[in-house]
C-alpha cells in the first residue's frame, strides 16, 4: 500500500477541521488568527497534492500555494495590525468584549 | 514502505501539535506549537516533491508568522494567559461543527473515484515555477505584489500611533 491522494486529502481535512474548531472556541484574537493559519496551511496541502497527483506536469498548484502562503503573510500583517489598534483603544484583545464599532 | 511511513511520521508531527495550538491554555505554548505543525507541512511538500513551496514554507510561515504571533502576544497584557478563560462558551457546539464537517469530507473524500494521473514521480524545479508564474500566471503574480504592497501600507497606518 502506497501513499495516495486520499492520503493526503484526509490529512489536510483534519488540520483544516482542528483550524476552524480554534477560530470557533478561542476567545483571544491572536489564537483565532492562528486557527486561520492552520486552515490556510490545509488548503495549501491540497493544492500541492492535486497538483501531484491530478496533474504532474503542470506546476498551478504549486503556483497557487505560493500565492496562498503570500496572501497568508499580509493576512497575519494586517490582522495583528488591527489587533494592535483594537487593544491600544479598549485595551482587550478578547473578542467577546469588543463589541462597540465606534468609541 | 518507507513513503508510508515518513507520511505517517509527518503527519502526526503536523496533527498532534496542531491540536495543541487550539486547546492549550497557555497562548504562548499555542504559537510555539504552531512551528512543529508548519514543518510537518514542510515534510508532507517534500514528500510531494514540492520542493520550493517548501522552502517558502520554512521561511514564511515557521520563520516570520511564528515569530510575529509571538510578539503582538508579548505586546498586549495578559502574557502567557493561564489565569484567564481562553475559550468562549461554544466549545460544544465549535466541537459538533467541526467534527461533522470533517465527517461529510472524509466521507466525500473516500467515496469519490479519484483519477490519479501520477506513474513515476515527476521533477519539478524551480525554473519551471518561475517560468509559470512570468509567463501563464504573470496577471496573478502582478496582483499578489499589489496586495502584498497595500497589506503593507495598511498594517502601518492600522497600528501607527494616533496623534
């Protein structure tokens, strides 16, 4: 039995599922940023092995894992960005007490 | 043989730490459980023979975003977080939703007849990633360096002190 597609595939949904169940449970802005990060870096997996599997010759899906893991970067840039502001004016990074839209 | 266990090695190198990230109490031990996670991703792109997304990978994400996670945590009070509750009252139900949706793809995933194209492992290089991304893909290129750019001037004017 060698490694296959589904493999691969299997992997990338339990780290995309354990993801989405720390962006749902955390309470703290940063932690939610890195569920983000592990969802991203699920869907680069499939990216890469499609690529492998589906079609060798061609190099998309490596292509489109380099633009994800860059759009992943400004997406940590910006979210820590916002998370800055957020706690330089309320002074938490909690999510569930950030709950005015204007001060 | 061998590839099968280096992918299980790998993968439980990616999956035990992942489940650290989001169930530790302490927030400093999340991120830093993050970099095991990223290079068990490594691992799996190597095994892929991806070998310069793996690369990037290293850099990137176990390199700059760690490091980043690290420091706006050291920034903001509370530290490593242990005295205070990490987690919000839908732990039950964040639980059910991610364990059903996992479900509905694994169960997608296995019913699906997958044409597998792959015979012998194909060479990629990096002259051939390059080549792809300055000639069929060049527009997204292009787009990705303007975003990068606009992420960069807005994260500054984000978190610049107001006068």
């Amino acid at each position: 039995m060698h490694v296959g597609l589904t493999h691969y595939l299997a992997v990338s949904t339990m780290l995309f599922c354990i993801g989405l169940y720390g962006v749902l449970t955390r309470r703290n802005a940063v932690a939610i940023l890195m569920g983000i990060e592990l969802m991203l870096n699920a869907s680069n997996i499939n990216l890469v092995a499609f690529n492998r599997y589906v079609a060798p010759g061609a190099v998309g899906g490596q292509t489109f894992a380099l633009v994800i893991i860059t759009l992943a970067a400004c997406e940590a840039a910006v979210g820590l960005a916002l998370v800055m502001a957020a706690y330089r004016s309320l002074e938490t990074i909690h999510v569930d007490e950030i709950n005015v839209m204007k001060w | 043989m061998g590839e099968l266990a280096a992918f299980i090695i790998l993968s439980c190198v990616t999956l035990i730490p992942a489940v650290v990230v989001v169930t530790s109490g302490n927030i400093v031990r999340s991120a830093l459980s993050l970099v095991p996670t990223f290079l068990g991703v490594t691992g799996l792109y190597i095994l892929l023979h991806a070998e310069f997304v793996a690369g990037i990978q290293i850099l990137i994400y176990a390199g700059a975003i760690t490091v980043l996670l690290l420091f706006v945590i050291m920034l903001t009070a509370g530290g490593t977080g242990t005295r205070i509750r990490q987690v919000n009252e839908q732990v039950p139900l964040g639980a059910m939703a991610a364990v059903w949706l996992g479900f509905l793809i694994l169960l997608v995933i296995f019913r699906t007849p997958w044409q597998s194209a792959a015979t012998a492992a194909p060479q990629y290089n990096i002259a051939s990633v390059g080549t792809a991304f300055l000639t069929d893909y060049v527009l997204i290129f292009e787009v990705t360096s303007l975003v990068l750019l606009v992420s960069l001037i807005g994260a500054i004017i984000i978190a610049r002190r107001e006068e």
